[in-house]
C-alpha cells in the first residue's frame, strides 16, 4: 500500500528545475548566436518550458518496473516514466534519501539525452562518482556519431552543470571539469554533432561546452573558476570578449556557492533570478559585470 507521500509524487508533477534554474541565467541562450540578445533573455519560462517538454507520453521502450526496497526511490521513478519531470513538493531532503542506483537504471533507460534533465536534477543532490561516471559517459561517446537536436545540446549543457554541483562532494566529477575547461578537450573527444549545426561551427560548440564547464566549477563552488577568471582578465582583448558573459556567470554561481549554508541545488525561476539581481547589485557582482559590459562597448576595462 502507498504512502501518503508516495500517492501525493505519483499524482502530480511540476517544471523540471534545472530548467528554470538554466534558463534564468542572465547571460546565457542555450543556442548558437548572440548570447546577450535583450529579448532572449527575457523569454518566458513558461514558453520555453512548452516548447521544451511538449505534452507527450512517455515511450514504451523507455518503461521499466522497478522491484524497490526503497519504496520512495520507487515512487520518483515511477513518477518520472510518466512525465520526465520532478514531482511537486519533493524537498532537498526527500531527494537524499532516494536509491541513486534506481534513478542511474531509469536514466539509462532514456534513449534521448532530453528525457534525462530530471533524473539530472535528483542526481545533483545524491550524486556520487558513480553517477558522474555516467554522465561523463553521456557526455563524450554513448551517442557516437549522432546528430543531436538542440533540446538534446541542452540536456548535455545541463549535464555539464550537473557534474559542477555533484563536484562539491566529488573530486572526480571536480577533476573532469578542469580538463573539460578547454575547447581542445571537446575538440579531441566529443564524438556527436548537432543537427542544424553545419559542421564550420564546430569551433563554436566546443566553445560552448567549455564555457558550461567552467560555470559548473563555479556551481560547484571551486575556487579555480575565480583562478580561471583572473588568468582571462590577463589574455588577450578576443579572448576576453569571447569569455565575458560565461565569466560573470561563473563568478555569480561561485558566490552563491559560497553563500549556501545547504548542498546547492538549483532553485525555482523566480528565487534563482532574485539571486542574480541581488548578486549583480553587491560589489563583487557590480565588478564583474562593469568589467563584461565594458568588454561589450569596447571600453577599458576598471580597475579592480
């Protein structure tokens, strides 16, 4: 017989939160283009969540039946065969308790790198070097050879930043995110490609990948992503700019890091945008963000 609070996980489901976390990141379009595009960063929630987990059941081949001691564990996952999103009112607590071998077997029966972003998110707060193996695994040659659409490009930016957070508590998912911060490493190992990408931007999506990396060390709240920063403010004024944006971001996301008494876990829309604002008003956020838009008009830029 279910549990009140196993009956209340199966009955209802939220927006995936790492999603929202994602999306409100001031700097950042999860695209090729311009990254600082005025409208884009003022896209609804809403929209992009439709448009990025349309209404849909879950394919029969993705379905598995899980004979769980761990009667939770087996409530999340049933929960995500149906909708891929995190239950409403599942707390930072509840997802500690949840059996991180479980949610690995449902996260490896997803075909699509879409269909993962919630198992990512309770991945985040119980995420252990088995996990991260996986993930890296996703990361570099389980889709060998494919094209990938670009709400899979998402998935595999997400779980990019999934690694940052597990990091925190894992120096092998730390280690990999210092190599990764390098295009050369997306250059030398990633072995898929995006659909609409022709294959000129290579160049380009490696570069992506690497920005990622390094906003998930400073997710994880590693000191190296403030090194990294202070190193680029040294390059070249190309570099620089090609950095900025991606710099800002990191560096909010290591003082927040900072900041949190609790694990880091991505939090809804709304909190995470209130954060940034209150961050890009402090002097830390005021610098970092002066020094990024001085980048920007072509202007010097201040003094620290």
């Amino acid at each position: 017989m279910k549990t009140k609070r196993e009956v209340a996980i199966l009955g209802s489901i939220s927006v995936v939160l790492v999603v929202t976390m994602m999306i409100s990141r001031r700097h950042h379009q999860f695209g090729f283009g311009n990254d600082r595009v005025a409208a884009d960063q003022q896209t609804s929630l809403a929209k992009v969540h439709r448009e990025a987990y349309p209404s849909e059941p879950s394919p029969k081949e993705t379905r598995i039946v899980e004979s769980e001691t761990n009667h939770f564990s087996a409530a999340i996952v049933g929960a995500l065969s149906k909708s891929w999103r995190i239950p409403v009112g599942i707390t930072l607590q509840d997802l500690e308790s949840v059996d991180e071998q479980a949610i690995l077997r449902h996260f490896n029966a997803q075909a699509k790198p879409t269909n993962r972003l919630s198992h990512l998110v309770i991945l985040n707060a119980i995420g252990s070097d088995l996990s991260v193996q996986r993930i890296i695994s996703m990361l570099s040659d389980e889709f060998s050879g494919q094209k990938l659409t670009d709400d899979d490009l998402f998935a595999m930016r997400s779980a990019i930043l999934s690694l940052g957070y597990i990091s925190a508590r894992s120096a092998q998912a730390k280690e990999f995110l210092e190599r990764s911060v390098h295009e050369d490493f997306w250059a030398q190992t990633r072995a898929w490609q995006v659909e609409r990408q022709p294959e000129l931007l290579d160049a380009e999506l490696n570069l992506k990948l690497a920005q990622e990396c390094l906003v998930a060390l400073g997710a994880g709240g590693h000191e190296e992503s403030l090194q990294f920063a202070e190193l680029l403010r040294g390059s070249t004024l190309e570099s620089q700019k090609r950095w900025g944006s991606t710099v800002v971001d990191a560096m909010f996301y290591l003082d927040r890091a900072r900041n949190q008494k609790r694990k880091i876990l991505p939090e809804l829309g709304e909190d995470f945008m209130r954060d940034f604002v209150n961050w890009a008003e402090s002097d830390r956020g005021r610098y970092w963000t002066a020094w990024n838009q001085s980048l920007l008009e072509g202007e010097d830029r201040p003094e620290k």
